[in-house]
C-alpha cells in the first residue's frame, strides 16, 4: 500500500502520545492507530480500520488523541515508521506482549531500516515551553518517571539521565515548585512508586540555550514515605454531583459513546464509566501541579442511575446543559450534591450498587 498520511500528538512529555498513519491502493484505504507509552510499555494499543467512512476514522481518531490534551502534528513516512519501530522495540525490551493485530504492523519493527534517532524527534513529540514553570513541572514529571531518555535530551548529560528516587517508571501525584531566582528551582513532589507513595524535594538549575531550556543539574533530598489517606487529601478537590434516571438505557449509553468520542471509556463490573478530559494540558503551567486537574467531568452509569462529577460550578453548568439539550429523552434529573472531596470516583471503586448506602 502507498503511504498517504501521519500525524502524531505532541505530548511526548506527559508520557504517551497518539500516532496515526494512513495508506492507500486504488480505492482501499487502511487507517493504523497506535498508542506510544515512554514509559514502560512501548506500543501500548493498536487499532486498524480498513475503509472506514469519515464518521468511523474520525470516532477512532478522537479516542486515541482526544485526551492527550496536545497538537496533531503531520510527520513525513519515515519518521512515522521510525516510531513504530522505536517504541514497538520496547514492548521486548519490557517484555510486554504487542497489542491488536500484530501481522498488521511486525515487519515495520523487524524490517523497517532507517538513520533517524529518537533524539531528531524530540523537536516534533513534544510541544515547546516557553513557561520556566511548565518546564520545571514538566522535568520533575520526566524524572519521577525514571525517563532516562528525556532527561537525556533536556540536559545534554548522562550522569543527569541516570539519576533517579524510584525503583519503576513512578507517577508524580502533585507538585509545587517555588523559584529561588537565577534559574534555581525547588520541586516538592508527591509521588507513587512501585511500593508505596513518597515525599521528596527537588532542586533544579536550568538555563537557556539557543532558546531552548536545559537542565543545568538536579540535586535530590530523601524521599520520606506518605500514607495513603494523607496523599488523598492532597490531591482531592471540591466535586458537584449531578445525578439522573435513564430511560433506554443501552440507547442512551450507544449514542452517548458515539456523540463523545473523545471521552476515556472504562468498562466496569456494574456498569460504565467515562472520563472526560480537558482538550489542553495548561494545568501544567500552575506552580502547584495535580494530576487529576486535566479531568474535566466524570461520568458513571449503573443500573438506570447515570452519575456526573464536576469540578467547578461553572463547569457543573456547562456540562449538565449539553447533557439535558442533547438526550433529554433518556435523561431525567434526580438530584445535585456538593462535597468538599472527591467521591463520585470512590463510590465507582467501591463495587456498591447503591450511592446513598456508600455514602452512609
């Protein structure tokens, strides 16, 4: 088949990026969606369409980038490929099986030849910072993470690169850097690892060079450990309920999926749960940094009950109206509740099929 396009999400600094790549003969088109994971996984999904109509590749599309909260960047054949065969060589370096139809997509890994590095992609994955804030966040992020490849790039050094606080790919929960001027800056940073959750202050010095930030040096201090009831405080955030009675249940939850791409959906025990995330990654930018302030709604339906948390009033607002003009046949509005923390999630985790009794 001959190559007719690729784009790729620029969110290579957040840990996961989108990557589309189109071919064509005669009047037959094959539509490759791959999710690349730098951290631990390599091609973490794949998905082919063969001749979907427009409505079907643009469905696919949006849940694959929609939630990456970047820009989809054109890239040429060869830096596509490139990527297939970088990251899908991970999955065997991590020892992690290769997702979908693997026959679809093998001989790129296996055959592909090429001269580019991952190092001449860097420009394109991942988005420029202009913010010393975002940058710092964005490093801190890179190196909870053990991202020896990143911070590599960033910094020019591999004493840098190999430097690391967690014994596997770690997830920062929260961060607040304070500036200590000339380029110094200090990171206090919550974060999970592979066994428990931890506390560690780091410091940062960077510089610009040619207009690009870099990494100067990174000092760490002891990681102290955290209970798990004390990292909850300190990412929970004020949540507004929203919760309704559906009518045609299976109709509902169809449209609803097919009207919302671009919405994470998860399959539960009792019921389905979407996660709808804000189309940017701005909360990067804030001196404090929380993971879960690129959620902006949450959506759990069990039963004939559908529940909606939000995180603001305005955004209660905004959301409910969409959900009320757009199915106001399947939707009946029950009840509104606020609550100082987060409770929509837990009541999801719970495995109740009843939220007045988990509440109690």
């Amino acid at each position: 088949m001959e190559f007719n396009f690729a784009k790729i999400t620029n969110s290579r600094l957040m840990g996961s990026m989108g990557l589309l790549i189109v071919w064509k003969e005669d009047k037959e088109n094959l539509y490759q969606y791959f999710l690349l994971d730098a951290e631990g996984l390599g091609l973490a999904d794949y998905v082919s369409l063969k001749n979907p109509t427009k409505d079907e590749a643009y469905r696919e599309e949006e849940r694959l980038m929609g939630g990456l909260g970047s820009d989809r960047i054109k890239i040429s054949e060869k830096e596509a490929l490139f990527l297939v065969k970088y990251f899908g060589k991970k999955n065997s370096y991590y020892e992690k099986p290769l997702p979908g139809d693997v026959e679809e997509y093998i001989d790129i890994i296996e055959n592909y030849e090429t001269d580019l590095t991952i190092e001449q992609m860097y420009p394109i994955i991942c988005k420029e910072i202009n913010d010393e804030v975002e940058f710092i966040n964005y490093m801190t992020m890179r190196f909870i993470a053990w991202d020896k490849e990143s911070l590599r790039y960033f910094s020019g050094n591999e004493e840098i690169s190999n430097m690391h606080i967690t014994n596997i790919n770690g997830t920062l929960l929260k961060n607040e850097v304070t500036s200590k001027g000339k380029g110094k800056y200090i990171s206090e940073a919550l974060y999970e690892d592979n066994d428990g959750y931890y506390f560690s202050k780091i410091a940062f010095s960077i510089c610009k060079d040619n207009g690009k930030f870099k990494i100067n040096s990174i000092l760490v201090t002891d990681k102290e450990p955290v209970y798990d009831f004390e990292v909850f405080d300190e990412i929970s955030k004020p949540e507004y309920i929203s919760i309704y009675k559906l009518k045609n249940k299976e109709s509902f939850l169809e449209k609803f999926y097919i009207d919302n791409p671009f919405l994470l959906k998860s399959d539960m025990e009792d019921g389905v749960f979407f996660t709808r995330f804000n189309f940017n990654n701005k909360h990067v930018k804030e001196n404090i940094y929380v993971i879960n302030n690129d959620i902006k709604a949450i959506y759990y339906q069990i039963e004939d009950d559908f529940f909606i948390g939000t995180y603001s009033d305005n955004c209660r607002k905004y959301i409910t109206k969409i959900l009320e003009c757009n199915y106001n046949e399947y939707v009946e509005r029950q009840e509104e509740l606020y609550f100082e923390e987060n409770i929509l999630y837990d009541f999801v985790e719970s495995g109740s099929n009843d939220f007045y009794d988990f509440l109690d």
